[in-house]
C-alpha cells in the first residue's frame, strides 16, 4: 500500500487543524511577506501546536517585511526548541544586527561557528538567490548577515 500524498485528504480528515505551511513559505519568497504574514498569524491559530520549523519560516517573513521585532520573536522561538538550527541563529544574528544590537548579533553568529564552525555566507547567498523571486531580499538577507560579522567565504 503506498503512503497518502501529502496533499491528499486524509491529513484533513484525520485532523481538521491540519494545514499546509509551504503556502506561506512560498509567499514569503515570492515577495508577498505581508501575506505570508497574514497566513502564519491564521495558521498558528489553527495549529497552536505548530511544528518548530513555522516559526523559523515566518519569522524569515517578518525580517522580509522589516518587522525585526516580530522577527525576533519566532526566531527566538525557533532557536529556543531548536537548539542546533543553524540557519534559526543565522537568521536571529542578521536581525539583532539591524536592531543595532551587536552583542545579541555577535552571540547568535557565535551559535553557528559553534554548529557548524567553517560556516561562511556565501553558502547562504547561493541558497537565498535560488530561494527568493526578487534579489533584493537576498541582498537584505545577506546584508543582515554581514552586520552580524559573520565570514563572507
């Protein structure tokens, strides 16, 4: 017997709260963060138990929007329940850093020398060219990124 598509009927009728976070991550990198936005706010009503990695997703939809604040909010989420997330730290320093708060930008880039030591951006700048639809929010993200002091390659 082959496994339900992910997209099929069964997840709803097993779970009616069930939804589809790649929806707003998709928004999010289409350019539509304040609608992404809008989206996560409803699904994390539907889903309270929502899976770690939302928060991390729309805590890049804030930072897209340039709402640091709520930024910083999911992504300390995201970091509090999962420790190890590289990119979850990388995210969080790139956003401390435009909230001119160096210390917390330069612990957080710390976290992932220490995940992952030879860390560089420019493995993130190839994953953001090919994540986002417009270049100005990869540029944003690296810039982030490189306020936080972390190494270019």
């Amino acid at each position: 017997m082959t496994p339900p598509s992910p997209h099929s009927s069964v997840p709803v009728s097993l779970n009616p709260n069930f939804v589809d976070w790649s929806f707003a991550v998709t928004l999010a990198c289409a350019g539509q963060s304040a609608r992404a936005i809008e989206i996560g706010r409803t699904y994390m009503r539907l889903d309270p138990f929502y899976p770690s990695f939302a928060a991390y997703h729309f805590g890049v939809a804030h930072y897209l929007a340039k709402d640091y604040p709520g930024a910083c909010r999911l992504l300390r989420e995201h970091v509090s329940r999962t420790p190890n997330s590289r990119p979850g730290h990388c995210l969080l320093a790139a956003t401390y850093a435009l909230l001119r708060q160096t210390d917390l930008a330069q612990a957080h880039a710390a976290e992932v020398l220490r995940i992952q030591p030879g860390y560089t951006i420019a493995r993130w700048q190839k994953a953001a060219g090919n994540a986002f639809k417009f270049s100005c929010d990869a540029d944003h993200l690296i810039a982030g990124l490189q306020m936080a002091g972390l190494r270019e390659g």
